[in-house]
C-alpha cells in the first residue's frame, strides 16, 4: 500500500535516497540560518527589540542543518550537492518572495516593510515546515535513528510558526493589516506552486535512485497535482490566516536558541 509512511520508510531504508533527502534538508536549513542572520543584523533601528527572536530562528535553523549533516555522519554517508530544481528556498526568491540574497548581502538597514515580508514569508514556509515535521513526528516519532531529531525539529517548527502568528497580529494592530494581508496571499500562492514543483523534481530523483516504476512514479506526480489544486483553490486559506498562538507558545522565541545535542 502506498502512504506517506512506506514512501518515506522506502527513502530511509536506501543510502543513496537518504543521503539525497538529507543533502536537500541539511541546505534548506542553512540557508535559513544565514538568512536570519543577516535580517537581525539589519532590522531598523526602530524594531531593534525583534532582533533576538530572529537571531534566535536562524540559530534553530543552523541547528537543523547540523542534525541532518548528523544523521549522514552516523550512517558513514557524505552531503550531495542539491539539484537546483529542488532548491525550494532559491525557488521562492526566484519568485520575488521573502527578501532577495541581493538586499540581505548588503550593509543597509531594512524597513519596517521588508521586515513585515520577511515575517509573512516566514508564516508561510514554517506552515508547510510544521506540517511536514507533524506528519514525520506522527510516523517516526519512536524511530531509533530518526526519532530525537524529528521530535526536536518539529518542536522548533511549531515555535517559528507561533512567532510568525504573534508578530504579525502586533504589525496588524500597529496599522499594517492591508499590506501584511496583500502580502500573504501573494506568498502562500508562489509558496504552493513551488512546493508542487519541487515535489516534483524530489519524487522523480528518488524515482530514479529507487527504481520506481513508471507507473508508481505517475501516480505520485498524479498526487502531488492533485494537492496543488486543492491548494490553490482552497488549502492556501490555512497558511494566508492569522490567529493568537496557545498559551503554551506565546513568545516562543523569546529565549535562548535550544543547544542542539549530537541527536543523531
């Protein structure tokens, strides 16, 4: 039977596709990293006070780069480089959304609006991030070698997640409510269509490496279609929202980064 879990237990079980799955992760996550980065050190003077809740995101990002360069150590496999069609964060920028490399590269301080469009680019990407770490954590949860790292990071998530929310319901109140609204929606669309499309590009790499057959490889491709359109009729709604976080989330990055463990 084909499920989220077989297909993800199939791409563990093999070297050469968990090295692929890990590589691609491992990338992401420090792309991210150093993206925070830049943006703490560039937030305008008068939103200074944000700069630790951001320093802090983009030290769980480099974290989870290292956890999943961990978990290729412990299985004696090396980092591939990532095929550029599935480089879902150069992809986004591509599309003009988040903040460009260009812009974070350079020595100018930001504007109260690029730091609003980072923090809706954020609420959108740490959606899909949540949600994929939610249904890892659901199946592997108790894995010997996967479990501690899923656990972790899926925590994290929902922490970045939280943070998005709350920041942008503070900009929200602060009189920015048309621009944040605008902006969201313009990110969840170009976020779905890219994750259709690296989905895309990822199933057929680990097809080849696996050894699918062509009509397994149909019917995922079928799947993944079929998730982007009723994303873009009806799914985007959940990532284009704001609403409080739970209590128990409430300032999730308000505190030191977690020191990340050799977890694997």
């Amino acid at each position: 039977m084909l499920s989220a879990k077989s297909l993800f237990q199939e791409i563990v079980d093999n070297d050469e596709s968990f090295r692929l799955f890990c590589s691609i992760a491992a990338s992401g996550e420090s792309q991210g990293g150093w993206e925070n980065a830049r943006i703490a050190a560039l937030v305008p003077e008068s939103e200074r006070a944000l700069a630790p809740k951001i320093t802090r995101h983009g030290a769980d990002e480099d974290k989870h780069g290292r956890i999943f360069n961990a978990l290729l150590r412990k299985r004696g496999l090396e980092p591939v480089e990532v095929p550029p069609e599935t480089d879902y964060t150069m992809l986004l920028e591509r599309q003009g959304i988040g903040l460009a490399h260009e812009k974070l590269g350079a020595d100018q301080p930001l504007t109260v609006r690029d730091v609003i469009t980072y923090l809706a680019h954020s609420r959108v990407t740490e959606q899909r991030a949540a949600e994929q770490m939610a249904m890892l954590l659901k199946h592997f949860a108790d894995h010997p070698d996967l479990g501690r790292a899923v656990r972790m990071i899926s925590a994290d998530e929902d922490n970045h997640l939280a943070y998005s929310h709350e920041e942008l319901l503070r900009y929200t109140a602060a009189g920015h409510g048309p621009y944040i609204r605008r902006t969201l929606r313009e990110c969840a669309l170009a976020e779905i269509r890219v994750h259709r499309d690296v989905s895309l590009a990822v199933m057929a790499r680990m097809g080849h490496l696996l050894g699918w057959s062509r009509a397994r490889s149909a019917l995922l491709a079928a799947g993944i279609h079929a998730t982007y359109a009723w994303e873009r009729l009806a799914g985007r709604r959940r990532m284009a929202t704001l609403r409080p976080p739970t209590p128990a989330l409430r300032d999730a990055l308000g505190g030191p980064a977690t020191p990340a463990p050799e977890v694997a």
